[in-house]
C-alpha cells in the first residue's frame, strides 16, 4: 500500500484548502481512511477518519470547519478545510487501516500553513 498525499500550501486566515491522498495497492473501499496531523513540538492528533460505509467523526477542534470525503472509484479520500486558523498549522498525513485498533499505512506528509 502507498498512501501519496498533496495539497497543501500557505494561506491566510478564513481562507481554504483540499488535501487528496491517493491510495494503490489495496481494496480502498474496504478500508477506513483518517487524516491526521502535527504541529511543532505537538503530538500527532487526529482530524478526520471515515469508515468504509460513509460515517465521519471529527476533532472537536474542526467540527463545522473541515470535511473528509472519499471516492472508492478514484481511490482517494480528500479533507475539505475551510475558514482556516493559524493554529491548524501543522503537517497533514492521510492514514489507512482495515480497523481502528491497527496503526495502519502512512502518506508522506503536506504541509498546511496558515498565516498572514
């Protein structure tokens, strides 16, 4: 399994991004799909995950701010960030598992910045 992450960048403050992580080499539509993230000097927390069936949970953090979505036919589960603060700067890794209670594959990593 190859997890390839992408989207990331620099942006202001109430601005937007989307992150793509393209999985290959597995069933991706039998897989739950997460995104987590890590800000210097912080542990890695997660973000997003979605289950093979569609059911999202979220960071409290990023409720009503964020949203993940996949698409089984393309192989990729994508986060919707919206009306971003500087302190969801971090380094964004895609992660794919076939249950919660397993460590799973890691993407590489998109950097997220958000600032003026």
């Amino acid at each position: 399994v190859q997890l390839q992450a992408s989207g990331g960048g620099l942006v202001q403050p109430g601005g937007s991004l989307r992150l793509s992580c393209a999985a290959s080499g597995s069933i991706f539509r039998s897989k739950l799909m997460a995104w987590f993230r890590q800000a210097p000097g912080k542990q890695r927390e997660l973000v997003a995950r979605i289950f093979s069936g569609g059911t999202t949970n979220y960071a409290d953090s990023v409720k009503g701010r964020f949203t993940i979505s996949r698409d089984n036919a393309k192989n990729t589960v994508y986060l919707q960030m919206n009306s971003l603060k500087p302190e969801d700067t971090a380094v964004y890794y895609c992660n794919q598992r076939a249950t919660w209670d397993q460590v799973g594959t890691w993407g590489q990593g998109t950097q997220v910045t958000v600032s003026s």
